[in-house]
C-alpha cells in the first residue's frame, strides 16, 4: 500500500506543478522539452492543464490497485485498463524526462519520473 500512496503523492506534486504553469509560473525551461523560456503560451498551458487531468486519474488509478482512493468499484476491465496506461505512462515519463534537450528538465524530472516508474511498479507488481 506504501508505494500506491508514495505514487500518488508523486502524482499529485505534479498536478501542483503543472497547475502553477496554467496559471503562468515562469518555468517552461522544466517542462515540455525546455523549448519555452520563462511562462508557456496558450497551447503549453492547455497541455498542463491536460497534464492535471491525466495525472488525477492516473493517481486514482494506482491507488484503486490497492482497494483505495476514488476509483474502487469500477469495473474491473476498466481499472485493468487504467494501471496499465498508468505503468505506460511512467515508463515513457522516464524516457522522455531523461531525453529531453532540457538540462533543467532532465536534472529535475529525469530522476523524479525514475523514482516514481519504480512506486507504480512496486504498486503494480509487488504483492507485500
């Protein structure tokens, strides 16, 4: 169950980022690539706010692994579904976070996406 929780509390410190951009914080060198110096445009903060919604459902997703959160009770295909674009989407976070032409992106989100693919793995496949 800890690493379900340690997850979404990492989905949620990125729900708060993410929201700090809609709302213009000066950090597009951390994000989308580091393509944008200082606040995103229209379409990078459309993007974030997208972001929030993926990551809320992801965060519930992992929780609902482990019988809490928002989403218990739905159909199991469904949670099934969930998890594993959840593991997906993790994985390909660590890829993309470690790739990016961003320095700042890579030395902040590199490591922070490598930590988090490991709690929704754990999530996922430990059975402790």
């Amino acid at each position: 169950m800890i690493f379900a929780q340690l997850a979404a509390y990492g989905f949620y410190l990125v729900c708060f980022f993410q929201l700090a951009l809609v709302f213009g914080a000066p950090l597009g060198e951390y994000t989308q690539g580091g393509g944008t110096r200082g606040k995103l445009g229209r379409a990078g903060r459309i993007g974030a706010a997208v972001s929030i919604i993926i990551l809320l459902v992801m965060s519930q997703a992992i929780l609902a692994t482990q019988n809490v959160g928002l989403f218990v009770g739905l159909p199991a295909w469904l949670l099934e579904t969930l998890k594993w674009l959840t593991f997906a989407y993790s994985v390909l976070g660590v890829l993309m976070n470690w790739a990016s032409r961003s320095k700042k992106e890579r030395m902040v989100w590199g490591p922070f996406a490598s930590v988090m693919a490991v709690f929704v793995s754990l999530a996922i496949f430990w059975q402790g």
